[in-house]
C-alpha cells in the first residue's frame, strides 16, 4: 500500500470524481474511501473515468473503504461491502476496514443511505440506537469477504489498544491495518507500538491535525499545527512548507498518511516528501508537541450533534 494516500473524507460530491481523476495525474494511488463520507459512487466515477483514459489500471491503485456502524450485524456486512463495490465500480477492494468499535442498529439501504449516526432523523428527538452484536461476529463476516474474494485486506479503524488485544484472540485472519488519528498534538505512541508488536500496519488520518475540524466547530484556529513552532522552524530549514513537514514526519515515523485536498496544487505539493529527511532533533520536538489532543472523539461530538453520549476512549 502507498504510504501516501488521497483521503475522501469532507470532499463534496460534485468535486470528488474530478479531484480523483487530479489526484491521479498528480500520482497517487492509494484512496481512502468509506461508505459513510456520501461520495462513493463520485469516487467510482473518478477512477474508472482514470482508468478509462488509460491513466491507471485497476492493479495500479489501492483502494480502501469502510463498514459502517448500522451493518455490523453478520447477515448484513456482505450487504455493506457489495454496495460500496457497486458504487465503486469495483470487483474488490484491496482493504476493507471497520470504521468504528460502534454497532448501530440496522437501517436498510433502500431506507437511507449512507445512514449515518441517527437511527431515526425525523424522530422528534433523533438519537443514534446501539446495536447489540459483538465485535468478534462482526471480525468473523469481515474474514468471510476474504474467503469470498471481494476484499484482499481487512482491518480496524478507531480501535485501542484493548480492543486489539481482544481482536487477536480471535481473528482467524489478522487484521492487516489499524488507522486512527495520529499527528504531533496526538502521537498514539503506545498504541502504534502495540500494533506494530501484532504485525498490524499503522495509517494516520487527519495527519494536519486541526485543519479537517475547524470548518466543522471541533476546533481552534489556534490549535493549527502549521503554525508550531518545531514545524516551521524544520520547514524553513528543509525549504518546505509546514504542510509537508507533518506529512513526512507522520511518513518517517513509519506510518501511512491520507491528507485529504480538492486542489491540485495541494496534491502535488503533499506527496513532495520523499526529496527530504527529518532530522532525529526535529523528530524529537515535532514529537514533543503532544497533548494527547484528539480532535475526532466520539465521547464528545456524538453527545453535541446526536444526542447521545458514547464514548469509545476513556
């Protein structure tokens, strides 16, 4: 899997087939999809419009996607994953992973979709509705898309350290991929330690930090990471932007990044990385920003926009 990918998360539909086919021409590819961030069928056009040019084949690219909460249920994961295949345009995708420890109740596709966190919108008071089904049931029809052939590669996002522990007691087939948030204000060292003593790769979302969250109230401005000190202090002395320094240090701590951007000069400028090498001091005081800052908490943005408190990290 590339170490640098193109992340879908927040990309309008009416931009994520052009930005796909753009972040082709710039060189990606590895995508990170999900069947929750409402652009699939967009993200399918993109690459097969791509391949369709002869820009890419299908071997090529490496495309991620996710399962979302409401189809944790065994009976309904098969479900999910051919939908986000179809809309995808794909025969199968290289990793698949479980978005959340979450199990929501089931909604059918034909009712809403993608259906997000709440289990009834037109309700009066529309609260997400826990779903009472097992992770280990849910790992078990994750390693049968495998056997099935639809997926090559299945993971977890959004897990600890515990719930990595308890996955390994059970999986049949090991999980290939944990991603979580990662980036200098939330280094996750124990956890990607943890990982790594698994054999279980390690991709960062949101490896700017605060920029994905200040659009979205779920941070401040001036908790933006392009303005650290260590960071730019380390951008000046490469010639590269502090953008570019987050990404190569999430890169050279041996993690996997997907930025997410709809500008083409932006694409090209985030996989310029590889020209350049952190020194161990820089590493060491990018590192030592860490606040433990997590920006994507469901303990705190589910109670504020969906009516229910549900936290998954202590």
């Amino acid at each position: 899997m590339p170490l640098i990918g193109f992340g879908l998360w927040k990309i309008p539909q009416s931009e994520t087939a052009s930005s796909v086919v753009e972040a082709v021409r710039a060189g990606y590819r590895h995508f990170d999809s999900a069947a929750d961030y409402a652009n699939e069928v967009q993200t399918g056009e993109g690459l097969t419009h791509a391949m369709s040019d002869g820009l890419v084949s299908r071997d090529d690219v490496w495309v991620t996607s996710k399962l979302w909460n409401t189809f944790h249920a065994p009976e309904h994961v098969e479900e999910a994953c051919r939908k986000s295949l179809a809309d995808l345009q794909l025969e199968y995708l290289d990793l698949y992973l479980i978005h959340f420890p979450i199990a929501l109740e089931y909604v059918p596709i034909e009712t809403r979709y993608p259906p997000e966190w709440l289990h009834d919108p037109d309700a009066e008071t529309p609260v997400m509705k826990p779903a009472q089904v097992p992770l280990h049931e849910t790992w078990a029809a994750m390693e049968a898309l495998v056997d099935k052939g639809l997926v090559k590669n299945i993971g977890v996002c959004n897990y600890n350290s515990a719930l990595l522990h308890d996955l390994m007691t059970y999986a049949k087939i090991r999980p290939a991929m944990l991603q979580i948030e990662a980036h200098p204000y939330l280094t996750q060292d124990k956890l990607i330690r943890c990982a790594r003593g698994y054999g279980i790769d390690v991709t960062a979302f949101s490896p700017l930090g605060a920029q994905s969250y200040f659009e979205l109230g779920m941070a401040d401005e001036g908790e933006s990471l392009l303005k650290a000190a260590p960071v730019m202090v380390a951008a000046e002395a490469h010639g590269k932007t502090p953008a570019q320094v987050l990404l190569r240090w999430g890169v050279q701590r041996g993690t996997a990044i997907i930025p997410k951007t709809s500008k083409p000069e932006r694409m090209r400028e985030n996989l310029a990385i590889e020209d350049f090498e952190l020194s161990q001091v820089e590493m060491a005081a990018i590192s030592a920003l860490n606040q433990n800052r997590r920006f994507n908490d469901p303990g705190v943005f589910t109670e504020a926009a969906f009516n229910t408190f549900h936290p998954i990290y202590d």
